[in-house]
C-alpha cells in the first residue's frame, strides 16, 4: 500500500490512482481546495486543518494546500462537480459564503446534492455594532430607530448586497418585526475592516460582521458590539457581549467554517473524512487554534451537518426572495 | 521622544544575524520578482508566504523576510520598465513613460541610477513618516467616506488626459475601454452578474494582473514575432553605460523626489489606492509643473524620479492604516496582512501596544532593508540587469514563460491564461493603431472603485446626489480635479508638444 501511496504521489495522478476501488479507505495523496487566493478564510481552514491531520498522524503525508480561487468558490464548485467527481483524497473549504451562494443560485446550475458535506470545524458569530459615540445602546434600539425611519441608519458591512453581512441584519430586522426589509439601508465595502472604518469615520451608523472583525475595535473602545448573534453568551474573554436573544429578538447568526467532499466519494472514503475532522476538532492542538483566531464552538459532523447546511440554504433562499435578489 | 525609544528598541530587535540574513533574502529575492514582468509584489508576497511557513518562522522575522520582499520588488519594477518597456509590476508602469525613452537615448545606467536614489528617498522618508504620523494619518484616513474616495477617483481620471498621451482622443478611448471591463463581474451593490455570460471565471471580474500581463508583456512578445528579431534596437539590447548620476542631474529632480514622496505617501495612506494611484499622482503633478514642452515622455529624468519616489512612498504609507487600523492600503499589504492574521496577530489600533516587538521589529528592518536595497540597486544592479539583457530571442520565450507561469500561479486556472492571450491581441492590436495602454489598466484599476464608491454615497443618501460635495474635502478634492483637468488644455494651445508617441505607452 505504502508503495502505492508513493507512486502515486510520484506520479502526481492522484486522480487516477484514487479512483481505483478502495476497500477499506487507507488516504493516499491527500489534498485541500481552498477555493481562494492564499491569505483568506477559507485558504486558513485548508492549511491549519491539514497541519493538523498530519500532526495527529491521520493522513500519511502532510496535505496538499491547492488555491483554487474564482467567482467566490463557484470555480472550485464546478471543477469538483465536473471533474473531481469521485476523488477520495480531496476536501474542500467551505463557509457561510458557500452556503449563502449556493443559495442565491451564483454557482451557476449548482446545488448542494452534488457534494459531500462533511463537517464543521468551528464558527465566527455575528455581531452588529455602532461607534462608540452613538446615542444607541442596544440592538433594540437601533432596529426600533430603522423602524422609525429606515433612512436614518446605514448599516456597513464587508459581504456585496445579498451576502452574509447584509443577511444578518436583515434576520435580526425580521425578528424585530420590520416587515419592509427592503428598506433596510446596507453599504456594502471591500471586507470587514474597511467596514469599520467608515463607521469610525461617522460615514454610517452602524456595523455588521464578524466578530473576530470587531472584537479589536472593541477592545481599543472604538466601537460598541451591540449584541451578538450567539445561541449564548460565549466564553472567556467575550462573555462580556451580549446576545440579541437576551435582548429579546430570537437571532442566531454563524459564519460557520467547514468542509465538503466529492459528491461520488465513496461511503468509507467518507466516512474516513468526517472521523478525520471529528478527531481534529477534539484535539488539543486546534482547541489552541481555534483559540487564537477567535473561532467559537461549533460541532457538527457527517449527517447533522448537512441538515445544519440545508437549514442554512432553506432560510437564505427564503430572505433573497423577499429582497428581491432572486426569484 | 516616544517614537525614538520604541524605534530603538526596534533596532535592537531587528539586529540579529538572522533577522538580517532574512532582510537580505527578502531585499534580493524581491528585486528579481519586481525586476521579472508579470511577478509583482502581491503575488511575490504571496508565493513566499508558503516559504515563510515552511522555515518555521516566528512572526517577526518572517513579516522582515515579507516586507523586504515588498520593498524590494518596489526598487526591482523599474528595471524592466526602463530596460524592456515592460512594467515590472503594476506601480512602475508610469516609470516607462520616461524611463524607457532615457534608455533608448543611451542613458539607461543614468535612469536606473537616478530611480534607485528616487526609490531609496522616497522608501526612506515614507517609513520616517510612518514612524511619526501613523497616529495622526490614521484620523485623516477616517475623513474619507465613499464621497471623498469618488472625488478622488474621479481627480485621477481627470487628470489623466495629461499622462499617457499626446493624443487626448485615443487617452479617452482607452479609459473608457478600461472603464468597460472594470464593469464585468458580479455587481457588489446588488449581486447581480454584469456582462459574465453565465461564465463563473468571469463573477469576480477580469483580475487586472492578468490583463496587465496580457496587454504588455504577451502584446510584446507578438510585436517581436512580427519583427522576428530584424530588429537590433531591441529592447534587451539597450546599452547601460555607467550606473550613475550626474549631479547635476541630481539637482534638477531632488525637488522632485521630495514632492513626489508626499504626494505618493498620502495616496499610500489612503486605503484602496495604493502605490500605483501613488506614482501615478505623482508623474501628473510632476508633468503638470513642469509645463508641456519639457520633455515629459520623451526621456525626462523628472519623469522617472517621479513615479519612483510616488510608488516607493505609497508602499511605506500603505503600511500606515494595515499597521494602525487592519485596514490594506494596497493590494500588497492585504496580502501583508492576511499573513499577519495567520500568525496570530490582529492589527488594529491596539497592535502598536500589544506587539510593540512586531510593529518596531518590522519599522526598523525597513530601514536597514532601504539602505541594503540602495547597494544592491546601485553598484549591484548590473546583476539584476543582467538578467534582462538576455538577447531578446531568447528573452522573449522567457517572458511569455514567466507570464504564463505566473498567472496560473496566482489563481490556478487555465480561464486566465485564456483570458491573458486574448488581453495579448488586443494589447497588440491597440499598440499598433497607437492607443495607448496605460489609461486602459488605470480605468481598470480605478473605474471599480470609482463605481462602488459613487454608489455606496448615494446608498447612504438616499440618492441624493449632493453628498458627493457635502464636505470641505471633497469640495477640495473636486477643485483640484477641475483644475487638473483644464489646465492643461489651456496650456496646451500655448505649447504644443512635437515629440511622437512612443508605441508601448
């Protein structure tokens, strides 16, 4: 076997030796699509995950970081779907974006049926906040005052119109009883920190995005997190945020980080995968990780995940139509 | 003096042997990959950060391994500009306008020396800069909202007649060619596709590195092909005689190089600029003072000082709101940044408390990095040129190579290199009815931006259009872009420039 692992590393036909029937899944060659240039999320989750498996021993040699970037993971998407249909070396990197699109139809002609989804590995809450001189102290207040007058607050955010910024505040709208969500005012910027910025320089009222976006301006007293949009108060060092559900307005919002499989993957290839990133998330060493990039717990592997992700792509479809941005 | 204690400290961080190895590595490695056409500093950033993993680096020596590679590739795009005509990365593109014309006149050893100093003194005054006016540029960054960046905008195309060309009509009919396919891709205000064909490859819009490559480098290739060699004037041939300066050479563009530092550090500043809206401010100024008739474009030194200092002091100011806010001020320092994030450090206005190590590690090894840069690109540079002075017969296949290669590097996919061949033709079609390129990457580069900011003020204002002046600054802004864009059609009729067009602009 080993000497089958090497030639076809070797070879560099990862591909072709995969695809020869395995009995009881032993991985070879192993790769990760992160479907965006280095630097980004979903490039993070690939590198660190597959430092990680190799770490641990779970894979034979370490992972193979491939950046497959274009048309926000929609490239990587259809490369799979077409023509990595059966490898069972391979994941890919997947988030709340994969989600929000697969919803919005802007991977063209692709649904969610034609992967594996695997698992997730941990989750950046939401949070919507305002600059630390605004009048405004809770999330209630502020939706109240874009009830009043939806012009008066512009929310910033660092996702395009339809992305998951925007949705969040439009779910927290909803809760609140905003029944016109299309006339909530969202700017959309290049990322979270430009976001910020514009908020800091009063350039609008309000901010939605990540939390590990904010938490810095947070703690240097730039801004103040009006809730977050956690089931529960976090640990640690952000117990100190509130939730919008002990404001009252019943708002879960999770830029969840995960992974998803060929679709053609064979059964014990998969469920080789989602021991692997079941063993991952117990370990210590991504307890450090998840740690020091501010990801929070979020659990969920194999079947539960992939209802977790239809849930996800159920709710955004919903909101897109009501705004307009598909029919 | 706060600052000089912490810089201090800095020194002593940054003065270790392997800090230093590290910087030389960085400084040498990053003037080859500015020097190569097609490998700028946000890609060759991007490819060593692997390396920098690899090495099992703790933060500070690897972010002095990386912005050495950015300040390098800084000083590095100008050689090929000068020498080959080809821009070496997107910012030294307004340092072909004099560069390679100085070249062709023989003088290519003084252009390359005179834009090493322009380089090392704009490098050098931006990271003293950043060093004294990180708080405070901070709190002028945060006056610019999307009506202030579109006032900006707008100022640069404004003024843009003025650059590239002496034919104001076939300027127009670049930009708005630029402008054209800036708009390709999936709108950001609404998420809707614009002008992709269902084609998922074309959602995120025509990247600019790939069309860059495409116009100049591959359009030269053809050019080449056409000639097939009969030319002995070609662009390898060059002569470089001596890499000096004479001083009184020196005289005439050390004004120069200082206005241009500031101009090309606030444009650094500025996030979303970046050191190409750097160098380019800086030339048009430059060539605006200088009045027509002075030779801009037909191998000006103040024509390659200029842009050189711009985009050298636009990358030490794009530094300023990564380091203080989290905020990339170009393309390169997001990448800078996306690194920072991976090794656990969150810039932000807290990362001048926290990491006090990081942040005056890195402002130190600048300058020790500037100072190694002007030895290698002064006595030294011979060497890089001499990778350049390839035959052109042999260079060419190299440079389509290189292009090739580095633009499946950068995003993996075959579409690019497709969409690259096709950037080929027409950059080759549009050089032979003389149209010149610059102003088409400047409408790419710019014309995104200048759209999303329009629209996001007038998401804020509820369509109304009198936000885009409801500040002082913007009204100031719009001023100078009135100004910029008249003055030289009322100049011109006094002057009228009798200097060709130079093909490759």
């Amino acid at each position: 076997m080993n000497k089958l692992a090497a030639a076809c590393a070797a070879s560099l036909l990862t591909a072709l030796c995969a695809s020869a029937p395995a009995v009881a899944f032993e991985p070879a060659a192993t790769e990760c699509i992160a479907p965006a240039n280095p630097g980004g999320g979903w490039d993070f989750t690939c590198r660190q995950v597959g430092k990680t498996l190799y770490d641990l021993k779970i894979v034979p040699s370490p992972v193979q970081v491939t950046n497959l970037s274009g048309g926000g993971g929609g490239v990587a998407y259809s490369e799979v779907v077409a023509k990595r249909d059966s490898d069972n070396d391979l994941i890919v990197a997947a988030s709340s974006a994969t989600s929000t699109r697969l919803a919005q139809g802007a991977y063209p002609g692709m649904t969610m049926g034609q992967v594996r989804w695997i698992g997730s590995i941990g989750a950046d809450y939401g949070v919507i906040a305002v600059a630390k001189d605004s009048p405004i102290k809770t999330l209630k207040e502020l939706l109240d005052k874009v009830k009043a007058d939806p012009s008066s607050v512009a929310f910033a955010g660092g996702s395009a119109v339809g992305g998951w910024d925007h949705l969040k505040v439009l779910i927290a709208a909803k809760a609140d009883g905003i029944d016109d969500i299309r006339k909530v005012k969202y700017v959309a910027f290049e990322g979270g920190g430009e976001a910020v910025t514009q908020l800091l320089g009063g350039h609008v009222q309000a901010f939605t995005g990540d939390l590990s976006e904010a938490k810095e301006f947070s703690d240097s007293g730039d801004i103040r997190i009006l809730a977050v949009l956690a089931p529960k108060r976090l640990p640690g060092d952000f117990a100190r945020f509130p939730t919008a559900k002990e404001q009252g307005l019943d708002v879960v919002g999770a830029n969840w980080r995960g992974f998803y499989a060929p679709g053609k993957m064979s059964d014990d290839a998969y469920a080789f995968w989602v021991e692997a990133v079941k063993k991952v998330y117990a370990s210590d060493e991504w307890k450090g990780i998840m740690k020091s990039s501010g990801l929070m717990p979020l659990d969920l592997d194999g079947a539960a995940f992939t209802a977790f992700v239809k849930d996800q792509i159920d709710k955004t479809t919903a909101i897109s139509k009501e705004i307009g941005l598909i029919k | 003096m706060d600052a000089l204690a912490s810089l201090a400290h800095g020194f002593a961080v940054a003065l270790t042997l392997q800090n230093l190895g590290l910087a030389f590595v960085g400084c040498f490695l990053g003037t080859i990959i500015g020097a190569l056409p097609g490998l700028g500093p946000s890609n060759g950033v991007a490819i060593l950060i692997p390396l920098a993993f690899t090495l099992g680096l703790p933060a500070t020596p690897a972010i002095i391994l990386l912005t050495s590679v950015y300040y390098g590739a800084m000083y590095g795009g100008r050689i090929s500009s000068i020498l080959l005509n080809i821009p070496g990365d997107e910012p030294a593109l307004m340092t072909t306008l004099d560069g390679h014309p100085m070249a062709r006149k023989g003088q290519a050893g003084e252009a390359l020396a005179l834009s090493g100093i322009a380089s090392f003194v704009g490098s050098l005054l931006a990271t003293c800069g950043l060093v004294f006016l990180a708080p405070l540029l901070v709190r002028v960054a945060l006056l610019f909202g999307p009506a202030e960046y579109f006032a900006l905008f707008t100022l640069a195309f404004a003024t843009l007649g003025g650059v590239a060309s002496r034919n104001q009509a076939k300027s127009l009919i670049a930009a708005a060619l630029g402008l054209g396919i800036a708009l390709i891709g999936v709108d950001h205000q609404t998420g809707v596709p614009r002008f992709t064909f269902g084609n998922v490859h074309l959602y995120d819009g025509i990247n600019f590195l790939v069309a860059i490559v495409g116009l100049f480098a591959i359009s030269e290739v053809l050019l080449f092909l056409e000639h097939r060699g009969e030319g002995e004037h070609a662009p390898g041939k060059v002569a470089l005689g001596r890499v000096t300066v004479p001083l009184a050479m020196l005289k005439r563009t050390w004004a120069t190089m200082l206005r241009a530092t500031g101009v090309g550090f606030l444009a650094g500043v500025l996030p979303g600029a970046g050191a190409s809206l750097g160098s380019f401010i800086a030339y048009t100024l430059e060539k605006g003072l200088a009045g027509k008739g002075a030779g801009f474009g037909a191998g000006e030194p103040r024509g390659v000082a200029a842009p050189e200092a711009g985009n050298n002091a636009a990358a030490g100011g794009a530094l300023v709101p990564m380091l203080a806010l989290g905020v990339p001020g170009s393309g390169t320092t997001a990448v800078l940044l996306a690194m920072l994030l991976a090794l656990n450090i969150t810039p932000g206005p807290l990362l001048f408390q926290r990491n006090p190590d990081v942040v005056w590690g890195l402002i130190a090894a600048l300058f020790i990095a500037n100072v190694m840069l002007l030895l290698m690109n002064l006595p030294l540079v011979g060497l890089f040129v001499r990778v350049l002075r390839i035959p052109t017969r042999y260079l060419m296949p190299g440079v389509a190579m290189i292009s090739f290669v580095g633009i499946y590097g950068i995003s993996g996919s075959t579409f690019d290199l497709l969409e690259m061949i096709v950037f080929g033709v027409a950059g080759y079609l549009l050089r032979k009815l003389d149209v010149p390129l610059v102003p088409i990457i400047l409408g790419i580069l710019l014309g995104d931006q200048m759209e999303k900011n329009l629209r996001r003020a007038l998401t804020i204002s509820d369509g109304d259009w009198s936000i885009l002046w409801g500040s002082w600054l913007a009204i100031a802004i719009w001023t100078l872009a009135i100004v910029g864009f008249l003055a030289p059609l009322v100049i011109g009729r006094f002057v009228r420039p009798k200097v060709k067009d130079t093909v490759a602009q």
